[in-house]
C-alpha cells in the first residue's frame, strides 16, 4: 500500500475489515516510527469505515493514559487507569462494546456527540501498552465483528513491532 486505500464496499463488514487489515499491515511493515504507524492506522480506520472518531491512548505512566495520533474532533488528552471505556478497558485488560455511552458508568464525554463506543487494548506481552479507541455519533452502531477485526488488528500491530 502506497498512498492509496483500496475498499470494496460491496463485500461484507468483516471482509471490508480483512481488506483494510491486510493494507495496514503493509503500510507498517515498511515503517519503524511508531507515531507514522498510528497516525497512519487512525487514518485508514477513519476513511475506511467513515468513524466519528478513531485514535490511540498510550500508557503514560503506571496510572495513565495519554493522548496518541487520532483523527476526528478534539480529544480528551489524559485518562486515569480505571476511568471511563479507555481506562477499563486498560484496568481490566479487555475489550470493551459500548452500544450506549451514557449507559456506561463512569463515562468520560470526550465529545458529547460521542453515542457508541468500541474499546481495544494492545499488548506486549500480558500488558496493556496502549489502547485503540473507536467512536460513533450513532447509538449501537458497533458489534461483535467490529471488536473481532479490531482486536485481531491491534495482533497484527503487535507482531508487526508496532509498540
């Protein structure tokens, strides 16, 4: 992959995700610097599936997060671990499918047009090390595909040295 994204809408979400995966994981093998990789997946994440927001949160500190590349309206620029989507999901290690933010306890609105959220952490070994974070203006509009594919990304980028 150049410069250029190649999507075919007409395949299914979770082929559209292979499609779009397989282009990052190019991109990122021919790249060493971690915030051109990042900056880089936010874009494709945002053009390819059209998200309000997509971006990364880095661990800052044994009890932080902070604000990596992103594409999308302005951010919140630190999260404390155990806080909100992104620092549960850091907290818990896990994945985590918001249909609903105002439903989620302890949500931080970041952006009070933010109405669904999709939540992944990236490991290196048993740690979390960042978290790839994906909005919607739209309640429910992520589910069990979206957190697969983003979760086998956040593998891809693993193993690609990504972090």
């Amino acid at each position: 992959m150049a410069e250029s994204l190649i999507i075919d809408k007409s395949l299914s979400k979770a082929e559209q995700y292979d499609q779009v995966i397989a282009q990052i994981e190019a991109l990122v093998a021919t790249e060493s610097n971690q915030m051109a990789n990042l900056a880089n997946v936010a874009a494709v994440l945002k053009e390819a599936f059209g998200f309000f927001w997509v971006g990364f949160y880095l661990v800052d500190s044994p009890d932080e997060l902070v604000l990596g590349p992103f594409q999308g309206p302005l951010a919140c620029t630190r999260i404390r671990k155990g806080k909100g989507v992104c620092g549960a999901s850091w907290a818990d290690k896990k994945s985590i499918l918001v249909p609903d933010v105002d439903a989620f306890p302890g949500h931080i609105a970041c952006s009070s047009l933010s109405k669904s959220e999709v939540v992944i952490p990236g490991f290196s070994g048993d740690e979390v090390r960042i978290i790839l974070d994906v909005d919607s203006d739209n309640l429910n509009d992520f589910d069990g595909t979206d957190q697969e594919k983003l979760e086998k990304l956040m593998q891809v980028l693993a193993s690609q040295g990504v972090w």
